[in-house]
C-alpha cells in the first residue's frame, strides 16, 4: 500500500513526462511536414490557377522543346539566347494552355481521341505538315505513313538497337506534336465558342458602310498645343491628384518591378596586352609567309579557326575574311589586321582557288574483311569488275548494300574544326573526282569504293590559312581591374557614395527602372542569374556585393531604389505622364477662351491658326494632322457629325492641339451595300477586340513566375 501510495504522489510529474514526451514527438512530425512542404515550395517554378509546377517538370518540358527544335533543324547545340526564348515560349505555352484546360473544363470542352483520329485522316492541320509522316509526291500528311512508324516502332528495338534510338527520337517528337495538337485544338474550341457570342445587325452594318464610304474634305485651323509655353500653364499637386484619381486604372500593375541603378565596368585590354597579341600575330604572318607547317602555324597561334586544308566556299568564313579572298594572289600572306566587330587580329594566306563542284552526287561500296590485308585484296577486285563493265548496285548487294545514290553539298562539311585525315581524303576525293570516275580509297579499317555520279554549280573555292584572334586582356589586367573595382565596392556601401565616389575611379553610375524577374539578365549582361535573384530578394537601400559576369569580362555591383508592388503605382510614378495630360487640358481651356467666338477659318487664321487643307476623312479611321504631327481620332468623329459647308460649332479637343474646321465637301464612295458582307466584317473586328480575353484570363489566374530562382 505505501509503495501504490508512492507511485500516486508522483502522479502529476508523470503526467507532465508523459505530456511532454507526446508533444515532442508531434512537434517532431509536425516540423517534418513543415519542412518537407517547404522543401516543396522551394523547387516550384510558378503556379498558375493554383497548379504549381517543379524546377524539374518545367525543365523537362524545355528539354522537350530543345530536342524538337534540334531535330527539326538539324542542329546540335542552341545558343544561350535561343535556349532563354525556348524557357519563355514554354512558359507561356504552359500558362495559356493551363488557363485554357481549366476554362474548357468549366464548360465540358474536351478533346476525344475520336476528334484527333478525325484531324489526322483529314491531314490538313499545318502543325501535321511539320511531323515526318508528310507524302513527298502528294505533299500532304500521311496518316499510314504514321500508322506503320508506330507498328514498326515497337518491334525495331529487338533487332538494331542504332534504329532504335533514332526511332525512339522520332517517336518523342510525334508525342509532342500529338500533345501540341491537342492543346490547339481545345484552344480552337475555345475561342470558337466565343466567337459565336459576338453577333451584329443590318443597323449597325448599314452605319457601318455609310462611315466607311462618306468622305469629306475640310478647310482646317490647328493651334499646337505646343505654341503655349509651359511655363505659362501652372501645374498644382491638386491638379495631379485630381487627374491621378481619374486615371488611377492606367497606373494599375499586374506583377511586381523594381527599379536599380547600377555601376557596370568592362575589362578591357591594355596597351601592353595588345602589344603581346600584335607580336604573336606577325610572327604567325611572318611563318605562313616562310612556308612553314600552315596546320601547326595556326594551332600555335590559337586561331578562332582551325586550317584543315580543305578548300571551302566564301560563305566557310567570317564576313571579315571572305571580303579580302578575291582581292589576293596566291601565295599572299596579309599584314596583321584589326576587325573591330568582332574584337579580333586577322592573318591570312591564301594558299590555292580553285574551281570546284558545290553539290557532289556519289553511291560507293564499303569493303571489309577480317584483316585490312583482305580488305585491300577485295577492294581492288571490285574495282577491277567495275571497270571491267561490272554493275555497280548488282556488286553492291552482294555485300549487303544498295548503293544508293546522295548528294553532298560543300556545306555540309566546310564549318567543320576538326577534320581527320580519313575524311579529308575521302571529301577531297568528292570534289576532284570527275562524273562517273571510281577510285578505291584506303582507310585504316578498311576500303571504300567511291563513284561521283554527277557534279553540280561549280564555284570557286579557297584553300585559306586564318590566324583570327580575339584581343583578349591578360589575367595581369583583369587582376588590376578587379582590385580597383572591389575597393571601389567595399569602400562606398551607400547609393549616395557610391554616386558621389564614382567618378574618382573613373566609372559610371547607370540607371534601370521596372525590372522584373521573368528577364533573363542584369543590365544587358550574361551570366547575371546571382545578381537577379538579389534585386528580387533584397530591401530598397540595400548594395549588392561585387558581381564577375558577361564573358567572365565585366564587373558589376548594383543598389536597389524602389520595389513597385503588384496593385497601383504612387503618385510619384505617375506625376511626369500625368503632368503632360495637365498640361495638355490646361493649354486646351487657354485656347478655348482665346478662340471663344471664332466663326470662320479666316477669323481661325487671324488669331494665330495654321491652315490647311485635309481630303478624304472618314470615320472609320483618326486623321492625321501635319501641323500637330499627330493622329486625331476626335477629329474624324466631329467632321462625321456635320453637314457640308458647315462650321464646327466649338473647339475640338485633340492629341496634339486644338481645333476648328469647316467641311468644304462630302461625297459618297461608288460601292454597294452588303448587309451580310458588312456584319461579317463587324462581327471580325469585334473577334479582334475579344482577341485579348487570354490577358484577361491571365490576370485572373494569379500567376506566380519565379523561374529567375533556377534559369
């Protein structure tokens, strides 16, 4: 009993164990969850509509997009710009098609498999003309043409893995088109549906066509706006506020900017960087003009363009270059040149021009055997059966080939850096080799039987050495340079120093206002993702630290102004646009007074108006005034209103200045009314007009872009 009685007393002290231990152990689970969600958040791209998308889902899709513009051009790599339009013109696609998926499925708006089965054996979509599966002789898609891919594509693996990647690559690119054409075609449904909810009538048709078909000619009085001097008009702070708050929709932003002024400094050469460069440039002018290694001269001086001894076309070579080929001799070697476009010393010899076939059409029959001994012994056999009258695809298909026939052009192969001794032999062979000559070529693996079929556009081509070398600063200058900036840096950790400092060292302090995060660099400059992701997350005030970016050329530190949030912008962004339309209402009111009374152009004329005759107005379309240089869209619609030889009977209010004006003639167009003609065509404008609902849409689908975390 005294031990029960023991175990009471410490009752509450176990409870509160008990209790803690529980909540340590849900506190545990809760900050796992919480972490896990912002490990989440953390990799999201953007969200549209409330569906978020992954670094890795975003980037899967760019990947997608990057192999289809690699596979429909034939390129390997894209640059680092084309790469930033591919990651917004995904992004876009992505945003538009989620905003369309959702408002389609509001309505019912799907896509069968029936429907897309039907746009196939239709084939006339033009998204179907851009896939493989398109018939060369009718032009057109070939829906069986697909339909014998996709059998093919499944049992293709199992005997040529080689045919297996390459259908694997095309079968990815039917899936995108397939998936695009989907997308397409619910957006069509889309918009076709509110196409039909825009209609007109034969009322509005019919004065339609009367606007569009009755022109007038005016005698007009225009008094610029500009003829008052701004200083003669005073603009208040109640006046501003007053036409901010009649305006304030104008100054509505949808996504946040922020504005920047920053110090960017270039790294160039020194003089004696320069120096070192123009001596390595005439010794290599110096060693081509000795007859030396053409091969090893270039190498040695670490040309931008390898020699690899083939002769090649003007259009192989860099503007600079091709320009100077027709105006040298054989044999010449130039001076060291400079080509400030591109930043480069240039050396060239011209070593042999020749006439040459651009488009080569050729067939041949690759020989091998178990050693290159048999090889050899095979290959000259063929070659004498060749000669002897022997079929060429008959020999061919004996050894498992067919021969057939291609063409090459010359480029095709003359951008190439790097070409082995192999291929240049057999491209040489190509270009000398007259229609219908054979020739056994030996390789190191084996021998090939070559026949040029028909040679094409003879042009000439130049066998050229270029020493081209940009004029590059030595790591000695970019070490100055990066000192001197980073005191600059360290020393000034205020706008105002950095302002009032800048010129002591020489720099500039620039100015960027409205950045928002969905550009792709700093300034104009590459490699500035860093400097992005710190305009976007720093406080208004705050200096960044010293950036290295562009081509590892320049150096960059910026400070942060203002953050203009999503919603309406201050006043103070808005004084200088508004301050204009003030100015413009005041000037208006002055000349209203000044011309009150006014009942005649001559009248116009004596109180200072510029006089002229305008032809032709209708309106349907803002005429425009030479005088004011603008266009006045209030203009057309007050000479609509009268009748010829009247005066107007008030000032007309426009762009650009004030006006009076009296028709002198009205005349009607020789043109038939079309009531149904002329509905379609209002029906077409207001489509035009209803064309903008995707913004609408998208700034009501709560858009969140933060790509500049991750690109």
């Amino acid at each position: 009993m005294a031990a029960i009685g023991k175990i009471r007393s410490w009752g509450p002290v176990l409870a509160t164990v008990i209790g803690l231990a529980l909540f340590a152990f849900i506190a545990e689970e809760m900050f796992r969850s919480c972490e896990a969600t912002n490990n989440e958040r953390r990799q999201q791209v953007g969200e549209v509509l409330g569906n978020k998308i992954s670094v890795q889902e975003f980037q899967s899709l760019v990947d997608e997009y990057q192999e289809v513009i690699k596979m429909t051009q034939g390129r390997d790599n894209l640059t680092e710009e084309e790469t930033n339009q591919i990651k917004d013109q995904v992004w876009q696609t992505y945003v538009n098609n989620t905003i369309i998926e959702v408002e389609a499925a509001k309505l019912g708006l799907t896509v069968t498999d029936a429907e897309l089965q039907a746009i196939l054996r239709e084939g006339t979509n033009p998204i179907l003309m851009q896939s493989p599966f398109v018939n060369q002789q009718t032009g057109r898609f070939d829906a069986t043409q697909l339909t014998k891919f996709l059998a093919d594509y499944k049992t293709v693996g199992q005997n040529n893995p080689q045919l297996a990647e390459q259908y694997q690559r095309i079968y990815k690119y039917w899936k995108f088109i397939e998936k695009t054409l989907r997308q397409q075609t619910l957006a069509m449904k889309y918009q076709s549906l509110l196409s039909h909810c825009l209609l007109s009538n034969p009322v509005s048709a019919q004065l339609a066509f009367d606007g569009q078909n009755s022109e007038s000619d005016i005698q007009l009085a225009a008094i610029p706006y500009s003829s008052i001097s701004d200083n003669k008009v005073e603009v208040s702070d109640a006046d501003l506020r007053q036409a901010y708050d009649a305006k304030k929709e104008q100054f509505r932003q949808y996504i946040e900017s922020r504005d920047i002024k920053y110090v960017d400094f270039a790294v160039l050469p020194s003089a004696a960087d320069r120096k070192a460069l123009q001596q390595t440039m005439n010794e290599a002018a110096s060693k081509l003009q000795a007859g030396d290694n053409v091969a090893e001269v270039v190498r040695r001086a670490q040309s931008q363009i390898a020699y690899t001894g083939i002769p090649a076309t003007r259009n192989a070579f860099p503007r600079d270059i091709a320009a100077k080929l027709d105006s040298m001799q054989v044999g010449q070697t130039t001076a060291p040149f400079e080509t400030t476009t591109d930043n480069t010393l240039n050396v060239i010899k011209l070593i042999s021009k020749t006439q040459l076939p651009d488009s080569v059409e050729y067939r041949q029959i690759q020989v091998g055997a178990e050693t290159v001994e048999a090889a050899r012994q095979r290959a000259d056999s063929i070659l004498t059966a060749l000669k002897g009258g022997a079929d060429f695809e008959a020999l061919a298909k004996q050894y498992g080939q067919t021969a057939q026939k291609q063409w090459i052009t010359s480029a095709m192969y003359e951008r190439s850096q790097t070409i082995d001794t192999d291929t240049k032999a057999y491209i040489n062979a190509l270009n000398t080799l007259a229609s219908g000559e054979l020739k056994n070529l030996e390789f190191t693996s084996g021998n090939i039987i070559l026949q040029v079929t028909d040679r094409r556009a003879l042009t000439t081509k130049y066998d050229v050495a270029v020493v081209k070398h940009t004029i590059d600063f030595s790591k000695g200058t970019y070490s100055t340079a990066y000192n001197k900036f980073s005191q600059y840096v360290s020393e000034n950790r205020t706008l105002e120093d950095l302002e009032k400092n800048a010129a002591k060292y020489g720099f500039r302090v620039q100015e960027r206002t409205d950045i928002v995060n969905s550009e792709h660099n700093v300034a104009g400059l590459r490699a500035t993702r860093e400097a992005m992701k710190w305009i976007f997350e720093a406080k208004p005030g705050e200096i960044s630290r010293l950036y290295e970016c562009g081509n590892n050329d320049h150096l960059l530190v910026i400070a942060l102004t203002k953050v203009h949030p999503v919603g309406y912008r201050d006043l103070a962004d808005a004084t200088e646009a508004l301050k204009q339309e003030v100015l413009r209402d005041k000037k208006f009111e002055l000349l209203k007074q000044q011309y009150a009374g006014v009942k005649s152009i001559a009248a116009a004329k004596q109180k200072g108006a510029q006089i002229d005759t305008v032809s032709q107005i209708t309106s349907s379309a803002p005429v425009f005034v030479q005088a004011t240089g603008s266009s006045e869209p209030a203009l057309s619609g007050a000479v609509a209103s009268l009748k010829e030889g009247q005066f107007s009977p008030q000032l007309v209010k426009g762009n650009g200045g004030a006006y009076l004006f009296q028709v002198v003639k009205r005349t009607k167009r020789e043109a038939k009314f079309d009531a149904a003609a002329t509905e379609r065509q209002l029906r077409q404008q207001a489509m035009q007009a209803a064309s903008r609902f995707m913004n609408e849409l998208y700034l009501k689908a709560d858009v969140v872009d933060k790509r500049y975390l991750f690109f």
